[in-house]
C-alpha cells in the first residue's frame, strides 16, 4: 500500500496525557494501598478476634491475589495493544521497520543502522489510542456484549462505593473509581474488598475519618479546605432516593446509546460523559444541601430503600443485557471480526473465515475476545470480576435467596425479611463497642 503522509503536526499533549496515565495509575494505587495499611493499623480489639484474624489471614491473601492477577492483566493487554497500534500506523505510513531490514529476497538482513527510530511523538499525535481502544469494543455488537458488561459493572461498583463505602467511612472512594477506569474493574473492586474486610467498622468514637497522610496534601490541610467550601453532612446523613436513581437513570441512558455513536464524530463526547457520570453517586453527596438527605438513626435504616435501588439497577443491566445479547445474535454477520487493525493483527485469514462461516452466532460472540487484544482485556476483566464476587459471596455467605432479593425487583419484598435483617444487624454491633470500651 502506498505510504500515508504524517496528517498531523507534532504535538506533544498526547504523550503528556499517557505520562500523565501511567503516573496517576501509580499515584492512585499508592494512595489506596496507604489507606488500607492505615485502616488495617486502626483496627480495634473487637476486630481482633480469633475468628476475625482466621477470616482476614484466609482472605485478604486470596483478594490481593486477585488484585494482582488483574493488574498484570491489564498491563499485559495494554502493552499488546499498544504496539499494535503502533506497527499499524507504522505500515500505513511506509515505516515498517520488518519491511525495512529485510532483504528484497527476504532471506538476509540489511544493514539496520540505516532504519528509522521509533515515531512515538507522532504516532501519539496521529492516533486518538484512547478512544481507539473504547470504539474498537462498540463498534461491533458482539465486542460490546462484552464491554456492556464492565460499563453495567462500573456503574453498580460506584453506587456500592457510595453507599457501603460511604457507610463504613472508607477513605478514598474516589480512588477506587479512578483506578476502575485507568486499570480494570476487577482491579479496583478486589482492592475495595480488602479495603472492607480491613477497615474498622463501627469507627471508633470521635474519628470522622481515618487519617490518611497522601501526598501532596496531608489529610487534615485538605480536609480543612474541603470544610472552607462543602457544608460537612452530619453523622447518619444519607443522600434521598431519587438523587441515586436520577444518577442511575443518567448513567444507564448513556450506556444504551455507547455504540450507536460508535464511529460518529460525538462518539468521544458520549465515552467522556459516560466516564464522568459514575462519579457522581459518590461526589453529588457531598455537593448537595443537608436537606437534600435525611438522617437515620440506626446505620441499618437504609437497607430496605438501598436494596430497592441495587434491585432497580439491576433489572435495568439485565434488560439492557438481553437487549445487547439478542442484537449481537442477530448481527453477528461473517467478517465482522474486521477492525482498524486488521492488516498486522496475527490471524489466518483462511482459517478465520472458515470459522466465521461453520460457528454459530453463540459462538461469534463469545469468541470475539479473540478478535483484539483490547477485547481480550475486557473478557478478561468479565471474568475475573464474576470469580471475585463469587469468592465475596462465599467469603461473606450470601445465598441465593440474598442475591435474589437484592437483585430482582419485588421478590420477597415483605417487610418480615428487613425486618430480620435488622434484627441480626442490630445485634451485631454489641461485642465490638463492648470490646472497644475496654
């Protein structure tokens, strides 16, 4: 193919933004590793049990396991799609560097210090990689079966850390979003179980929050600037109900229309405003007025409406699930499997349509992962999301008839199961304040 002509000048933003990527991922993990050393530290005689320390010695082990594996995984993809995104923009402007130091026989090496250096600046300049990793994934429906499910799973993690987070007081909530986005959702959602199975809860008397000493700011300058601005909530403050579900309607509207602005000018306004919105059941209760919320009594006083909002949410993700899925069924037309990368992307063409041809639309759509390595990363993630909740699960013995009332709207929903719960809940909190008195 006829070499394309550098189409952009050098700029250098985008290496600034993917410095700025890398650092913010270390940045992010350095604070929430601090803050769960911190939490661990703070830890009280009542989490000092026999059985308390048996469960944290046997968990918190196999989530930072977990914790690991994805990171790893996601370091892996990333550099797989990295490079090659660069070899194509290479071989599409005439500096294909294999091409270069081989022979016209293609049986010797020429002399390579005659080859070019690697354009990193304008290769960064040329390609939107960003947003070429998140269209990639939405352009074909049965590559956003698979993306749906993070963006679903995104959604419900920030609502978890706005409501467990928020309850326990956990520091740093933001954190865990962030590192969500810039790194996986299994990533942070094994780093935001440790951080529940090592923080102390109920806090004790008189700490607010735990002091965390993150850099640049120690905690208590920017706490202070943060009171010279937001009006702090008083103790048992909780934001209203259709603040939460406003927020969840907002961040499922945006899912639904992801890949119809899949190769349209707007596609990347649609990614920053998707993106944004799952900050905001985090960040709108701190923003608010106090009359915007109530204040409970008893931490436990918001079971029943928080179950009723994961309910929600959770028939939403399935329609739109089920609604992707029958799509994806549908459309899954031979040489899809085609995408902006396909001239480099090892595959037999051959083989690859001999496949397409004899595999059924099931088998399409589970075998798009194979596709890209950016896709790859996202089953991945699906995956090794759905093992983290199942080891929760187990981890905290939740059963069927939980999952089920906490996810299926109107199931069991007599107020007789609530009411037992906050039974056991209030019994619970006894042994620890005595515990802690001592």
């Amino acid at each position: 193919m006829a070499p394309v002509p550098f189409t952009h000048p050098v700029r250098y933003s985008p290496l600034i933004l993917a410095a700025g990527h890398v650092s913010s991922i270390a940045y992010f993990t350095y604070a929430v590793g601090d803050s769960l050393y911190t939490s661990y530290k703070s830890l009280g005689p009542g989490a000092n049990t026999r059985s308390r320390i048996n469960q944290r010695q046997r968990l918190v082990p196999l989530f930072l396991g977990l914790a690991i594996a994805a990171f790893l995984a996601a370091l892996t993809s990333s550099v797989k799609f990295a490079t090659l995104s660069y070899d194509t923009w290479a071989y599409e402007h005439g500096l294909d560097m294999t091409q270069r130091l081989l022979g016209e026989d293609r049986t010797h090496l020429l002399d390579d210090t005659k080859s070019s250096p690697p354009y990193i600046v304008q290769w960064l300049s040329d390609t939107p990689i960003y947003t070429d990793a998140l269209e990639i994934v939405a352009e074909t429906s049965r590559r956003f079966w698979w993306g749906q499910q993070i963006d679903l799973g995104i959604v419900a993690f920030s609502l978890m850390l706005a409501t467990e987070g928020r309850r326990r007081k956990i520091p740093l909530l933001t954190a865990f979003l962030v590192l969500a986005h810039l790194v996986n959702l299994s990533f942070a959602q094994n780093l935001f179980f440790l951080a529940l199975l090592l923080t102390p809860f109920p806090l004790p008397e008189g700490d607010g929050d735990l002091q965390i000493p993150v850099v640049p700011l120690p905690t208590s300058t920017w706490m202070r600037l943060r009171n010279q601005f937001l009006q702090p909530k008083p103790t048992g403050w909780v934001p209203s109900a259709p603040l939460l579900y406003g927020t969840i309607a907002l961040n499922l509207g945006l899912t639904l229309i992801l890949p119809y602005a899949a190769g349209t000018f707007t596609f990347s306004n649609v990614v920053f405003l998707s993106r944004a919105s799952t900050f905001l059941p985090i960040v709108l209760p701190k923003l608010v007025p106090v009359h915007w919320g109530s204040i409970q009594q008893h931490p436990h006083g918001t079971y029943e409406s928080i179950t009723k909002l994961f309910g929600f949410l959770s028939a939403a993700s399935f329609a739109l699930h089920v609604k992707t899925g029958i799509i994806a069924l549908l459309l899954s037309q031979p040489n899809s499997h085609y995408h902006r990368h396909s001239a480099l992307f090892p595959w037999d063409v051959e083989e690859r349509s001999r496949w397409d041809r004899s595999t059924s639309a099931l088998g399409k759509v589970l075998g798009s992962t194979f596709e890209h390595p950016v896709v790859a990363s996202v089953g991945w993630d699906v995956i090794q999301c759905a093992l983290s909740l199942g080891f929760w699960a187990a981890a905290r013995g939740i059963n069927a008839r939980d999952m089920m009332i906490s996810s299926i709207p109107g199931y069991n929903a007599n107020p007789s199961s609530f009411e037992w719960t906050r039974a056991r809940a209030q019994q619970r909190p006894e042994a620890p304040r005595a515990s802690t008195n001592r």
